[in-house]
C-alpha cells in the first residue's frame, strides 16, 4: 500500500496480550525496512496490558 508520496507502507499489526513478542515484532521491522517499506505499526489490546501485568505479578 503506497503513501501520499506512492512510497510503500507496510502495516504491522500486533497484539499486546499474553502472544507479544518483541523479537518477533523486530523482525517484521527489519523485514520491511529492507525491502524498503515505511512501517507503521498498530498495537492492539493494549488497554488489557496494566491488567495482564498485574495477573503475572499475582502469581496465579
């Protein structure tokens, strides 16, 4: 998908629930920067990370 400027946009979506991984999300980065590509990225359930953290810290 290009830009305005028809350069190509490559859209990363993530979310940041128990799955996230930021390996793999430097590796989707390094990937589309080496083809050329502007990044952009969408995290998504980060409303649910303060509550996942806090399930993690309970020990449960």
């Amino acid at each position: 998908m290009p830009d305005d400027r028809g350069e190509p946009v490559v859209v990363i979506v993530q979310s940041c629930d128990v799955d996230f991984n930021l390996k793999r999300l430097e590796r989707y980065l390094v990937m589309v920067r080496e083809g050329r590509a502007e990044p952009y990225l969408l995290l998504t359930k980060i409303d649910l990370e303060a509550v996942l953290k806090l399930y993690y810290l309970s020990g449960l």
